[in-house]
C-alpha cells in the first residue's frame, strides 16, 4: 500500500517548512512506499522553492479554488491511499502510522483526524469551538486540516466539489461517510493523537465571519 501525502499551498512560506518537516519525521517510522506532493496554487512567495528544497514534489493549479487544488493533486497522485494536509498544520509522528495500519482494513474507505489549533489571540475563540465540535459531532462535520481516503472511493465520487468555495472538506467527508456506508465499510475518525493547526484565520476574520 502506498500512501501520497497532498499538501494545497498559496503563498505558506511562513508556514510549509515546519509542515514538511514534520511530515517527514513522521514519514521515517512508516514501513509503506510514500510520495509528499505540494500543490502550488500560484504562490507568489517562496513556497514552490521550500517544498523542493525539502523534498517533495510540486505541482502546479492556478485557480484559486480549495477544492480543484486538491483535486489537482489527486490526479497527480500515485498513492493507493490519499492524505490531505493544509499547509500550516503539523503531523504528530506516529500519525501516518496509526493511519496506514487503519486503512489494512478494506471495509475502512478513509477518515479524518481531529484539529487542536494554536493558542489564539481572541481567547474567546476556544469557547466559540467547543460549541463547533459539538454541533461537528451531532451533523458528523469533520475538518480537511488532515482527512484521508482510498484512492478507489476519491475516483468514484470525483474528489472534491468544485463548485463551493468553502467547505469543501465537510461535503466531501458526508459523500465519502454515505459511500462508505453503502458499500459496507465505515470511516474511522481519529480522536488522538489530534493534529495541530494554525489559528490564523480565527485570529483575523471578525465575529460575524467567523460565525458564518
């Protein structure tokens, strides 16, 4: 089985280099054929250069939409299991492991793991989140910071949908929940270890933004 770890990236040279070395460290306890590849979505900073320089491979979409970036490097991907990543979160190291021996299992058609973010400036936000992870819980919303699947069941329901411009990854996960279940498997959510991931865009949006 081997695994393509797809990174979407648009201008993340403050934040690539610290998700790439942790995939790696990551990545050198896991016995499976492996691929990192860093969809470049037209950056206009270095993130093209870091991503080489750390020794993935880069391919490139420049249309400004989530959903068509991953897409993209899907297609270019190799890989009998996918792993999406955002490109400012962290991997704890036994994670790619924990989802290889999940996905032995052939009735386990993919899954997601649960988000920690950085300490935010607004303190208020935590609070705001323990209510998302609620109603996350009760309609099964589970976050594209890191979510994975087989490669066969990203084919058969044509990845991710292009036409949204957010929430993406939450479609996706209910498309691939319904598949799963349709076809006798299920999904695997992974509560720990939780991967790590920037509290940037809470930290700038306002209230109302971030409400909706």
């Amino acid at each position: 089985m081997k695994i393509s770890i797809i990174i979407p990236a648009y201008n993340e040279e403050k934040y690539l280099k610290s998700t790439l070395e942790k995939i790696r460290i990551g990545l050198n306890s896991v016995s499976n054929q492996f691929e990192v590849i860093v969809v470049n979505n037209n950056s206009e900073d270095k993130t093209a250069e870091i991503a080489i320089n750390s020794g993935a491979r880069v391919v490139n979409e420049s249309i400004h939409n989530i959903g068509k970036v991953r897409n993209t490097g899907a297609k270019s991907a190799s890989g009998d299991v996918f792993i999406f990543i955002d490109a400012d979160t962290l991997v704890p190291e036994e994670l790619f492991q924990q989802i290889a021996d999940i996905m032995q299992d052939k009735k386990c058609f993919g899954g997601a793991v649960a988000v920690a973010y950085e300490e935010f400036q607004r303190k208020w936000m935590k609070y705001y989140l323990l209510g998302w992870k609620f109603w996350g819980d009760v309609f099964n919303m589970k976050q594209g910071a890191a979510q994975f699947c087989r490669k066969t069941a990203f084919k058969e329901l044509s990845g991710y949908d292009e036409s949204i411009f957010m929430g993406e990854d939450i479609e996706f996960y209910w498309r691939l929940s319904k598949f799963a279940r349709q076809n006798n498997g299920y999904l695997h959510f992974i509560e720990n270890p939780k991967v790590i991931t920037s509290s940037r865009r809470f930290d700038r949006m306002n209230l109302l933004k971030t409400f909706f």
